[in-house]
C-alpha cells in the first residue's frame, strides 16, 4: 500500500512556512540589527548606527529565514515522517498473524506429488504360536521362538508384538534382525527414530522424499478413522516416518495400525497426493 504524501510536503505548506519565517527573521533581523549596531557604536565612541545597517539586517533577514525553514522541516515534518507507522495491509498471507510476526499456517497446501498408496500394520503374533524358528535379535541371539507364518509377516510390516506384550521392530533388513521397541513405543519404532503413529506415518523411497518431512494429503483430509482412532477425523497431514524393503520410487507406505484398519481403508486408499507440508502440519499431534 502507497502512503499518501504528509501535507508539510506539499507546495502551499512549503510556501506558507517559508513567509512566515521570513517574516519572523525580518523581525529578528532589526531587533538583533539595531542591538548590533549600539554595542559597536558604544564600544567605538560613535553615537549614530553604522552606514551598512541595511546590508546587515538584508544578511541576517535571509540567514535566519533559511535557518528557521530548514530547521522546521527537519524536526517538524521530517520527524512526523519518519514517526509515522508503516501502513498495513489487511488479509496477511498463510502464516503470517498481525504485526507481521510469523505464526501457524492455516490454508491446506494445494497440488502435490501423485503417489501410489498401500498400507501396512503392527503384526500381532497368534497366541499359542508354534514355536518354529527363532526371531533374530540384533547383535546376536534370539528374541524368541516364533511361527514361520509370524516371522513372515513381521518382517514384511516392520513391527510386530509377541504374546508376552513386547514390541519388536526391524533393526537391519539384510540379515533381517529385530529390536525391542522401548516404553512409549506402543507400535514399534520406525527407521527416523521415532514412534510409529497410526495414520501419521508413512514409509518412503528416501531418494525421492525426505525423510523427517510432514507431508498434506488432500485425500485423508477429513476422512472418518477406524480403529485404533475411532471417531476421529484424518487432517491430511502424514509424516514420512519410515522406509521399506519394497518401498521404491513414488510407492508410499500409510502406517494404520491394525489389520482392521487395512481391511477397512484398503480398497478406498489406493492413491493420493502429497504436498509439502511442513509449514501446515507444524503443530499436528497424534490421531
């Protein structure tokens, strides 16, 4: 927005300031004129005025006219200029709050990447469970004795729990070994580091997305959540938590949680977009 020029900065303020200081140097010129004069005169013994008065109230007229005008345009106009607030523009962009002080986005991304979707889940282990062949544990050992059938699908989803209660997450894919997921990891630990969070985190080709970035899903946007998040509502936005085996180029893997989840969203997530979120996303909790 244009701010609209202060009225000391037009012509007729201009003009009307520089009569009144001159007339109010002219004043001061004869007063100052006239005192100069007697002080010489006494000081030389001479009784009359000096014959260059005129000249010197002339000299001092103009010097104190351009004093008075200069020295008003800087404190008075000058001043008020530079005092005056910066004229704001009402309907800030996304993330921007009054003052221009940064603050949360609240417009949805728009446009984002196609990808294909599939979904995977927290494995549970059949209890009593044939104890077949050993779950490898990372740095040698066995977690426990296990199914084949559940071996399988541990490794195929990354996490799974035993019947004892413990979570275990892939450490290593290749020789595939296992680690016990610490307290506050309910579903297993992700490649990041972090926990996984149903409908939260997804896996990814780490060459093609970043691994650590939100992510908004106009799809997911709204959409009614099975268990384990029963009658909440998807925002859209998803984290790229994880990676996997088989999850290669524009596949994206959404962590669910349970197997009722997958049967439950599987056919009506087959695709969706994602768009840069880390900005809208900033302030998403868990689901």
């Amino acid at each position: 927005m244009t701010v609209p020029p202060l009225p000391c900065q037009t012509f007729l303020a201009w003009l009307l300031a520089w009569l009144l200081a001159w007339l109010l140097a002219r004043l001061l010129a004869w007063l100052l004129a006239w005192l100069l004069a007697w002080l010489l005169a006494r000081g030389s013994r001479r009784s009359g005025p000096p014959c260059r008065l005129g000249g010197m109230r002339r000299a001092l007229s103009r010097s104190l006219a351009a004093i008075l005008v200069l020295g008003w345009a800087a404190s008075g106009c000058g001043a008020r200029g530079s005092a005056r607030p910066a004229a704001t523009v009402s309907g800030q962009m996304p993330g921007q709050s009054g003052g221009g002080a940064p603050g949360p986005v609240t417009t949805a991304p728009s446009g984002g990447r196609p990808v294909r979707v599939t979904l995977y889940h927290l494995a549970s282990q059949p209890c009593p469970d044939a104890a077949q062949v050993a779950l490898p544990r990372c740095g040698g050992g066995a977690i426990a004795l296990v199914s084949h059938g559940f071996l399988k699908a541990a490794k195929m989803q990354g996490s799974a729990k035993l019947c004892d209660g413990r979570v275990v997450s892939v450490g290593k894919l290749s020789p595939v070994c296992f680690r016990v997921a610490a307290e506050g990891f309910p579903w297993g630990a992700t490649a990041s580091g972090r926990p996984a969070a149903p409908f939260r985190s997804i896996a990814v080709d780490p060459k093609v997305f970043t691994l650590g970035r939100w992510y908004y899903v106009r799809e997911l946007d709204g959409l009614a959540l099975p268990p384990p998040a029963e009658g909440k509502k998807h925002d859209g936005c998803v984290r790229a938590d994880d990676v996997g085996g088989a999850v290669k180029g524009d596949l994206v893997d959404l962590f669910v949680g349970s197997r009722a989840a997958v049967m439950a969203l599987g056919a009506r997530l087959t695709s969706f977009h994602l768009a840069d979120g880390d900005h809208y996303c900033a302030q998403a909790g868990p689901l």
